[in-house]
C-alpha cells in the first residue's frame, strides 16, 4: 500500500488538488500548498530550493507585465461609462433589423472585448444597461440572457486577451502571434452568434421584436451621425493603437499594453469622468486582480515543480501517446478534458493546472502550438457560460431585472456553448482559420 501510494504520488497529488477545489478552497492557495505537502513528502525540504528562482522567473518576466496593464485598461473604460454609450448608439444603428437589440449587444460584446477584456465588468455593464430593456421590448428571457452572457466572453479571444498572454508564456508562443492569430477566430464567434440571432428572430418573431418606428423617428439622422461618431471613434482608436503597433512590430504586446492603459486614462478624461477616487478604485481593482493572477501563477509554478519532480509528467505522456487513437484522437481527448474541467472550474485553474502538463506532450507528438494555443482559449471561453460554476452565469444573475430566472439563464446559455463548439471544430478542420493572418501579417 505505501508502495503503491508513493508510486503514484504525482496522480493523487493533482486529484487532491481537483477534488479541494471542487470542495471550494481558495485556487492559490490550494495548488500552492498541496504542491509544498506532496514535495515534502517526496523529497524532503531539500527538493525546493530551486523554487525561489523559479518564482523570481516568474515575476520577473517582462511578457507578463502586460497583465496588469491590460487589467488597469480594462477598469479605467468600465469607469468611462463607454459601454452605455456604445449599447445606446449601437441599438439605433440596428433598430431596424429584426433581432437587431440583440445584434447589437453582440457587437458591442466583442468591441469592449478588445477594448477592455474583462469578462466580469462586461457582463455586468450590459446586464444593467440592456437586459431590462431587452426584456422590456419583448424578447424572450432565454435569448436576451444567452446573448448577454456570450458576448460578455467575447474578450477572451478577442485581442488583447488576458487569456492569451497567460497561455503564450505556459506554452513559449509569441503574444503578438497569438493575438493576431486569434483575431480571425474571434471575428468567426462574433459572426455565428449574430447568424443564430437572426434566424431565431425569423423563425420565431415573437422572441425577438423590432423596435417600433415611431420611437426611431424621434432621432433625427445628424444626431445619429454624432452618435455613431462620437461612441465609436474613441473605443475603435483604442483598439487599432494597441493592436496596430503590435501586428506592425512597432511594440511588444507589454509595450502595447501600456499604450491602451495610457489611452484608457485619456479617454476617462476626455469623457470627465476621470476624479482622484476613480483613479484610486482603478488601482485598486487592478491591484487586487493583479494579485489573485500572480498568486495562482506562483501556486502553479510550485505545482509544475512538484509534478514533474515526482515523474508525472513523464507518467502522462506514456498514458497520453499510448492511446490507438492517433494524433487528433488524442487531441479530441485534450479538448474534451478542459471542456469537462470548465464546468466545474474556472479559466485560471484550467490554464495553470492543466494547460502547463497536457500541452507540451500535444506539441512533442506533432501539434502546431499556435493554433493548439487558440483552440485552448476559445474552449476556455465555454468555462464562462457552463453550469454550475459559470461566471458570467453568475455574473448576470447578479444584476438580472426581477423575474429573470436562474433556469432562464441556463436555458440561453446552451445555442451560445454549443455555438463555441462549431467554432473549436471549425478550427479543427481548417487550422488555416488561425495560421493564415501571422503569415501574412508576419511573413513566415
């Protein structure tokens, strides 16, 4: 029995740390410290002194300081009030089109994606600011909650993503590629949620009204023009200054990064909403989040040290490759793995926990890690959305008008998860979807 136990010292380690977390103990702290407990049980105290400069790499690392910036860009636009301008602005646009207070959302999901990139405050703002009137204008509760939530995840493929910057330092990609590697996914995602909108508001008109002409003839057409212009200029600047210099190798993404919280700063300003305690709540939000990353980050590193010490690393490439299923057999295996997981955790601890040990031996049997590397993070986007531990789930139940019902939330939820999953197969068999833009953009 203790033969066996210390055999497989690698296996129960990380099942105790799946099992914690699925009891509710806090992320970091759990890898963090199951990892010391099993590294001192396999080794002795001795086996972690590398860990300190494996903890300095970390926090040293140039590429991840574009974490925080893109996090203190994102809390600084939630402050500028953009959001609710471009839902007001955008509804009008698409008054007329059937469907269209729902098309709209999905737009404006996917620009403040690029423009802020955090899931949370994105739901948030457009469950406030659209649901009620979604709901108001006669939309089904289960479409209106469905596409709310969807788009709101829209930023974690949409550059510049959080997500991506993580998995490109787990898995040695180049951000830039990354970003402009996931720029056509995204647009992909945006594109097919817009198509089920517009046909469910064809084949059941009922779920999803047209605005009434008289309202719309109470705008004249220059003040629509000064709307259009005055909503979108700004977040759209935002986006091609930071994206632009990246795809053109005028900046690195850190660089970039602190290009987009500078012009976040002057945006807030620009709009006068920008005060001493703004920027206090600002930094420390930023601080706060940033800090939850780094904390899960150094817990996993701990992790990783402690697996691969203990040879499991080496026990899950024998289990993986001696699979018969062949290459994308085993990469069915994969992404069905990090689906199952999202159900019960969230991005973060899929992205250190599992992405750190499965990717690698992916790659060694012959997977490009730039398309693996997107795949990854539009799969991700599903732990958002699935119950019974989805954020944006949770998120939008939070500031839901009264009468929308937990059930209302689940049942919309299920055409967007499966849309994702058309999505990740479209990916699958045209990897040209992901590799084609870095080559021309970059050359290779």
């Amino acid at each position: 029995m203790i033969d066996f136990f210390y055999g497989h010292l690698a296996m129960i380690m990380f099942c105790t740390v799946f099992v914690l977390l699925l009891l509710g103990y806090p992320v970091a702290f759990t890898i963090g410290g199951t990892a010391m407990f099993f590294g001192l049980i396999g080794f002795g105290p001795g086996f972690f002194g590398l860990l300190p400069l494996r903890i300095w790499g970390t926090m040293s690392n140039f590429v991840l300081l574009a974490v925080p910036l893109f996090i203190y860009m994102g809390v600084m636009l939630e402050r500028s009030g953009l959001a609710e301008e471009l839902l007001e602005t955008m509804a009008l646009v698409f008054a007329k089109v059937r469907g269209g207070l729902a098309i709209s959302v999905v737009i404006v999901g996917a620009l403040l994606g690029a423009s802020t990139g955090i899931v949370g405050a994105t739901v948030v703002t457009m469950g406030l600011l659209s649901l009620p009137t979604m709901i108001k204008r006669g939309y089904s509760k289960t479409l209106a909650t469905g596409t709310v939530a969807a788009s709101g995840t829209l930023g974690q493929i949409i550059p510049p993503s959080i997500v991506l910057v993580l998995l490109g330092d787990i898995m040695s990609v180049p951000i830039g590629d990354l970003f402009i590697g996931a720029l056509i996914p995204g647009i992909i995602l945006v594109l097919l949620y817009i198509i089920y909108i517009s046909i469910m508001a064809h084949v059941k008109p009922e779920s999803a009204p047209m605005v009434p002409q008289e309202e719309l003839d109470k705008i004249s057409k220059s003040e629509m023009r000064k709307m259009v212009l005055t909503s979108l200029i700004p977040p759209l600047f935002l986006i091609c200054s930071v994206l632009g210099t990246i795809f053109a190798g005028i900046a690195s993404p850190t660089e970039a990064a602190a290009l987009g919280a500078v012009g976040a700063t002057i945006l807030t300003v620009a709009k006068g909403r920008f005060t001493l305690k703004t920027a206090m709540e600002v930094m420390t939000s930023t601080t706060n989040l940033t800090c939850m990353v780094f904390i899960i980050l150094i817990g996993a590193t701990t992790l990783g040290l402690v697996f691969r010490g203990l040879g499991g690393d080496t026990a899950v490439q024998t289990l993986i490759t001696g699979l018969p299923y062949g290459k994308w057999g085993i990469l069915a295996i994969f992404m069905g793995v990090i689906f199952v997981a999202g159900f019960f955790l969230d991005f973060f601890e899929i992205v250190f926990i599992f992405v750190p040990i499965l990717a690698p031996i992916m790659v060694k049997i012959g997977v490009e890690p730039l398309w693996l590397a997107v795949l990854i993070a539009v799969n991700l986007q599903t732990s958002f959305l699935t119950p019974p531990f989805g954020f944006s789930l949770f998120y939008l139940k939070g500031v839901a008008p009264a009468g929308v019902e937990t059930v209302d939330i689940y049942k919309g939820i299920i055409p967007f998860v499966l849309i994702q999953v058309i999505a990740m197969t479209i990916l699958c068999f045209v990897p040209e979807v992901v590799t084609w833009l870095p080559q021309v953009v970059l050359g290779n």
